[in-house]
C-alpha cells in the first residue's frame, strides 16, 4: 500500500510521455509543419511540448538517477551558456522563447539516454523501442510522399512531365521547406535502414516501404545542402566499415555499384546538379540565392564580431541583421536565420556558445568511437548509425539553421541520446560525481520557465482572438479601429513584444489612410512610435511613419525615412518618399538627389506613371540628368563587385534605351538574360523580326503587324495579358505613330489609361516575430503602376538591389 501513490506517479510518467510522444509526431506531420508551431493554439500546444522532457527528466532524476557525469555536466554548461545569452539580449522575453527549443533538446536527450542506458543490454526491449521511434518517424514521412504526390498530380494534370520545372517544384513537405524535407529524410533513413537490418518478415517488409519513404523525402527535396549532409554520411560511413572489416572483394564491388546508385538518383531527381554537371561554369556565376547567402555569411560575420562572447540571444537574429544591411550587396531585407549553423551560433551565444557545443559534441564523438567496443547487437549498430546520421546532418548544417524545427531537434536529440547512452545506466552518467541538487534545479526551470511563458501565451490568444472574430480585409474603418484597439489587448499582456503594437498600428495606420483622418494618423503615429522604443532597427515601421507623418509634417518624415534608408538603402519608394518630404520641405534640390537615387535603386521606376503628374512632371528632366552623374559614379565605385557590374550597366543602359531610346549595346547586354537578349534582338532588327521571341512580346509584334480591330480581337491575340494590362494597350494601339515594338514598349503612360494601386504586406515580418496569427506589415507606399508596364516592361528591367549598400550611402550625399 505505501508504494501505491509512487505506482500512480509512475503511471502518470508513462502517460506524460506517451501523450508527448504523439503530440511530437503530430506537431511534425502537419502541412508547413515548421512554421504552424508560430500560430494560435500550436504555439501553446509546442512549446508546452517542449517543457515536457524538462519535467520528465526531474522525475527520473528525482526517483533516483542521480549521476552526472561528462555527458550531463557538458549538458548543463551549454543549458546555462544558452541561458547566460539570453539574460544579456536585448529582448530577453523573445530571446528566452526562441531558446525553449534549445532547452527542451538537450532535457531529451539526456532523458532518452538515461532510459536507453537502463536497457541496452536487452536487446528485445530496445527492438521494441526502435519499433515505436520508426513508427514516430514513418508517419511524417508518409505526410510527406502524400501532399507531395498530390502536388505532383495537380502538375501532371496542367502540363506534361518535361514541361514542368522541378527546380521549382521540389518536396517541401510536410515541415514547409525543401532543406527541412532534405533533413528529415538524412536523419531518418539510418534508423529505419537499422530496423529493416534487425527485422524478419512482415516487420522487415514495412520497415523496407519505411526506409523507402525516407529515401524519397531526401531526393524529391533536391536540396544541395542535404546532398553535402549525405556526402559526408557516406564519407563517415566508409571510414567506420573499414575500421571494422576487411572487405573483400564483392564487397568493395558492392559498394561501388551503390555509389553508382546514389550519385543516379541525385543527378535523376536534382535538376540542379544535372545543370552543374552540364555546364559547370554557373558554378562561379552568381544567382540571387548565391547574393543571399553570400550576405548573409557577411552580416552573421559582422553581427558576431559587435558581440563575440557571449552573441545577441537566441532568436535575435533578424532584429539585428537590419543593423549591418546596409553594408551588404543586396539580399534579404533581414535574414531569419543565416543558413549556416555554425555562424548563427556564434551570432547568438557567441564564443562561449560556441566552446560549450564543441565540447559536446567532442563527447557525442568519443561516446560514438567508444561504441565500437561494445558486444554486437541492435544497440551498438543503432548506436555507430547514429554517429554517422549526425556527421552527415553536420554537413547539411552547413547550408542551413535548423535547430528551432522541433521535429528535427527530436530526431537529432534522439541520435544524440543513443549516443550517450553507452555511459548511462541506472545510476546516472558515468560513474563519480553525484546530483541530488538536479532535481530541485530541473524543476525549479521549469517552474520557472512557464510563469515567464503565460504572459506571452496570454497575449498570442488575445491576439489571434481579436483577428479570428474579424475579417481584415473587408473590414470598414470603424471596424478597423475597433480591431486595433482590440489588438492593443496582446500589448498590455506582453508590453515588451513589438510585434503585437505593430499590428495595432498598422491597422490605425489602414484606417487613417482610407479615412483621410488625422486623429487616426495621429494615433497610429503614437503606437509605432512606442514600438521603435522597443527596437528601432525596423525599417517597415520607420517607412510607415514617414508616409504616415508626410501629410501633416514633412520634418519628421523625412527623419523617419532617412532612417528607413539607413537601415534599407536599396528599398523601393523610400527614396520616393524622402523626395516627396524634400520637397514639402522646400528642399527642391534634396527632392532631385532622392528621385535620381529611386532610379539608381530601382531602375523601373524611370517608366513609372508618376512621373506624368505633378510635381514629378516638372523635376522628370533634373532628376534624370542627376542619375546619369551618379550611375557613372556608382559603374567607377571600387566597392561595386566585379559579379554585379554587368548587371548594372544593362540596368543603366535599358533605363537610357527607355528614356532617350539609345539601344544597349552588346558589352552592356552582356547583363541581360536570354529572354531579354532575344527582346532587344527583334527591336534591332524591326521591320524584319525574325527572332523567335517569348510569347509576350511575340503577341505585341503580331498586333503591330496586322491590327486588330477591338478588344475582342485583342482579348485573342494577347491572352496571355491581363484585363487591365489590354485596356492600357489598346490605348496606346489608338495613338498615332506607335508602328514598331520599340515605340510601343518606350510609349510613356497614355492619359486617362488604367493604374492599378497595389496594397503590399510585408509578409516575412511577423515570421520574425515567431506570430503568423495576423497579416503582414502592411506597406503604406502609395503604389501606382500602368498594368502594360509592369506585364510588359518591367521584366526587361533588372531586379534591384544591384549596389551594396555602402555604395548606395555614399551616392546618397554625394555633391
């Protein structure tokens, strides 16, 4: 009887974990499944998860495992380094949630090796173990084939098999990114291959379908850091069989034939290394994933070196990466994460963080050579796979920053734990140094841990409640304000959250500028303002404030844009908006040097419908010539890349072509795609045209040749062009003198033609935030843009962001 209220502890223990067990299988089978966790309730349902190994390991620790040895104190020197971080971010609240996953994997681990430890000699206890965790991994796994053959057949039914880009249709499933695909696949083939190897019969046959989903995830992803991942699992693996064999020779032709095997099915599935291999040039050719990366290698470098020790706090990243923008070329607008582990690492904890995850996985790898040692059996091989599911995961961690996706911390922490369970068993970790005091430190953070949480999860419901009961974008003015202040709710429940004053200001800020209101303006201007108290570094509300402050005060929204600029020189209409404050001002020269830097920034903006208004209208002429002067500046920078300067002389070159109709010459075409090559081919040779061009322009030139009689004839002949896109065509098909496809495409927007105002969100904000309740940041810029431009135009300019900021901000004050 005395033992009755442990047996129902112990009862509850079970139940606890099971419970976890199919939460974690749930959370990680969910389509987008990395990003749903940042919704209302999953918020609360995932991180709740996360503190359950935390409790479950002061339970075992309680009942008696008490040992602490090198594994478990290397455990707790990188808990509290994560946590010495934390305490010095500047958003600790943020900093502390973003760390719960790091917290949560590290108590998995050393609870699954503790109970690992216990039973690794019993064989059949640990097969049923395998069992379990492959069934755990078997249902993301078939998510995953499923909405992915789904995908496929929608594609299949719209076009036929070598019509589709498969590039551009990889597998994201189910965790909503290839990369993530790509590494659900690396670290579960080993431990599903190590099932199909143990198991007989009907078990081996499921375990063979098993293994063969993983397989599938891994090459559908095409993703080329999973590619290094599996490349050095290999590498590692060949290493360990020949520590431990002597191969024959049917062995080794063997091993050959399935490297044969793997490199097939990488070249089959991977569109991008079958271009590598076709033409490997494009490997030093430059593409705009290639700017990302690049800059976000510069920016982790820079944001690592302004706090070396001890980093900016986990999850801090893309609140500090806009401070260092500006001296990068192009690339993101701010980077959630660095896709490089190792140097997000150090940008977050800094040396210290990185010292204490070096010593632990010096451990993993001792423990992970030490097992070569043990009797032969399923622990030991689940134990050596481990090891090379890791390498092999190290390498693709050197592509990406993946260890705040709770599905594949679970995985990794689960290789981790059978790792170090060879030093666990009923006693602890190893023998020697003892831990009563654990139980009371683990319980004690967890405590602790939730009374820091509910306030935020308190604020998330309060948010998301006020969004679900009202449809945003049909929503009147009134209603909008009732909503904002609604939102204002989340504010008081977590005050030291930006995110949740953003998104009552900017539907203040929506409310004002459908109303014309100034109160309203007045009042939006009041909560971002007490938001960039919190971080000023936010270039989406710095530019908000501006636009919202230019009707009323042109002084401090010129101060507010020229903020925005330097944390965003490149950023579209925000030059545009200083010009308009400039000039509001009585600054007319500042307005000229902003409008030349909009087209420097943005060179499409040079065919752009503002200027057939006033008061661009009259400054069209200055601003032009001051853009000549500055883009001959920008081509002698020293600091503009040899990569990116053919670029941007194409950029100058179509924006003279379209302004004064010089042609771009060949060297400067040297910048352009194909596709716009063969455009600018057909214009040099009108009348005759017989270049095949894009069916776009093909469509124009066929129109020009025989005339069409109405819209209806047009709606034929150019259906690949949108309503509005053939309504502003048709009126320049009327005007007199438009005979060749250059005169069509230079025709300046016709009067009274068709605009179309755009309303844009900045989307990837509230992702920083780890919220995706709400909408976007909403982008207060007026947009104004002629359809035909934009369908027919635009595309023969570059993209922007082809100078590095730092080129840009000296351009800017340039004399």
């Amino acid at each position: 009887m005395n033992h009755a209220p442990a047996d129902r502890f112990a009862r509850l223990y079970s139940l606890l974990g099971w419970l976890a067990l199919g939460g974690l299988v749930l959370v990680g089978s969910l389509p987008k499944a990395s990003t749903i966790v940042f919704t209302w309730p999953w918020a609360f349902y995932s991180q709740a998860l996360l503190l359950v190994p935390v409790f479950l390991l002061t339970w075992t620790q309680a009942r008696g495992w008490r040992g602490v040895g090198l594994g478990g104190l290397a455990g707790l020197v990188l808990a509290g380094v994560i946590g010495v971080s934390v305490a010095a971010s500047r958003q600790p609240h943020f900093s502390f949630e973003a760390a719960l996953p790091l917290w949560g994997a590290l108590a998995w681990i050393f609870w699954l090796a503790g109970q690992l430890g216990a039973s690794r000699a019993e064989a059949p206890v640990f097969l049923r173990f395998a069992r379990v965790a492959g069934v755990a991994m078997t249902v993301p796994l078939a998510m995953s084939a499923l909405l992915y053959a789904v995908d496929v057949a929608n594609l299949l039914a719209e076009q036929s098999w070598g019509e589709v880009d498969w590039v551009a249709h990889r597998n994201p499933h189910p965790l909503g990114h290839w990369n993530y695909t790509g590494g659900l696949g690396l670290l579960t083939f080993p431990w599903l291959a190590g099932l199909v190897w143990y198991e007989r019969r009907w078990w081996r046959a499921g375990w063979i379908v098993a293994s063969g989903l993983a397989a599938a995830a891994f090459f559908t992803a095409a993703s080329r850091g999973a590619v290094l991942g599996a490349l050095v699992a290999a590498a590692v693996a060949g290493l360990l069989w020949l520590s431990l064999h002597r191969p024959s020779r049917r062995q080794w032709v063997g091993f050959g034939l399935a490297t044969v095997l793997v490199v097939a099915g990488l070249l089959a599935t991977n569109g991008r290394l079958r271009a590598l291999v076709a033409d490997p040039s494009i490997l030093f050719q430059r593409n705009e994933s290639d700017v990302q990366r690049i800059g976000m290698l510069q920016g982790g470098g820079w944001l690592g070196l302004e706090r070396p020790w001890v980093g900016h706090g986990p999850g801090m990243v893309p609140f500090v990466y806009p401070e260092v923008r500006a001296r990068l070329v192009g690339g993101v607008e701010t980077s959630y994460q660095l896709h490089n582990a190792p140097l997000h690492w150090w940008a977050t904890t800094g040396f210290v963080g990185l010292a204490a995850l070096g010593a632990f996985l010096c451990i993993l790898g001792r423990e992970w050579w030490r097992w070569r040692r043990e009797p032969a059996g399923a622990p030991r091989t689940f134990a050596l796979l481990g090891g090379v599911a890791l390498a092999g995961y190290a390498g693709l961690a050197l592509t990406d920053y993946q260890l705040d996706v709770i599905t594949l911390l679970a995985l990794a922490g689960l290789w981790a734990g059978m790792l170090l369970a060879r030093s666990a068993d009923a006693d602890g970790f190893g023998a020697g140094r003892r831990g009563r005091w654990l139980p009371w430190v683990l319980g004690v953070a967890g405590a602790g841990a939730v009374a820091v949480l509910a306030p935020h999860w308190r604020a998330h419901q309060l948010h998301w409640t006020a969004l679900a009961e009202t449809s945003v974008e049909e929503t009147s003015v009134t209603e909008r304000v009732v909503l904002a202040r609604r939102l204002l709710a989340s504010v008081d429940a977590a005050p030291w959250c930006a995110h949740y004053r953003n998104q009552a200001g900017f539907q203040l800020a929506r409310a004002a500028g459908e109303s014309g209101d100034a109160g309203l303006r007045q009042a939006a201007r009041r909560v971002l303002a007490s938001s960039l108290e919190i971080d000023a570094a936010q270039e989406p509300v710095q530019s908000a404030l501006g636009w919202l402050w230019l009707p009323d005060d042109p002084a401090p929204a010129r101060a507010h844009f020229s903020h925005a600029l330097r944390l965003l020189p490149d950023r579209p209409t925000t030059h545009l908006g200083l010009a308009l404050a400039c000039l509001g001002g009585g600054d007319e020269r500042g307005c000229v040097q902003a409008l030349a830097m909009e087209l420097l920034v943005n060179p499409a903006f040079v065919a752009s419908p503002y200027w057939q208004q006033s008061p661009l209208r009259e400054l069209r002429d200055p601003a032009y010539a001051r853009w000549r002067e500055l883009s001959a500046r920008a081509l002698a920078d020293p600091e503009l890349p040899v990569w990116r300067r053919p670029a941007f002389a194409y950029a100058c070159a179509v924006a003279r072509w379209w302004r004064e109709g010089r042609m771009p010459g060949p060297d400067e075409l040297a910048g352009a795609g194909a596709e716009v090559r063969a455009v600018f081919a057909a214009i040099a040779q009108e009348p005759r045209g017989d270049v095949v061009l894009p069916r776009r322009w093909a469509g124009l030139c066929e129109v020009l040749a025989a005339p069409v009689s109405d819209e209806a004839d047009l709606r034929v002949r150019c259906p690949e062009l949108s309503d509005a896109a053939r309504a502003a065509l048709w009126l320049r098909l009327k005007t007199p003198g438009v005979a060749s496809l250059a005169a069509l495409l230079r025709m300046p927007f016709p009067e009274g033609g068709p605009v179309v105002h755009m309303k844009l969100e900045r989307g990837h904000y509230p992702l920083m935030h780890r919220s995706l309740d709400g909408p976007g940041y909403a982008d207060l810029a007026p947009y104004m843009d002629d359809p035909f431009l934009l369908e027919c135009v635009a595309p023969l300019f570059p993209a922007r962001g082809l100078l590095p900021g730092p080129v840009v901000t000296r351009l800017e004050s340039a004399e």
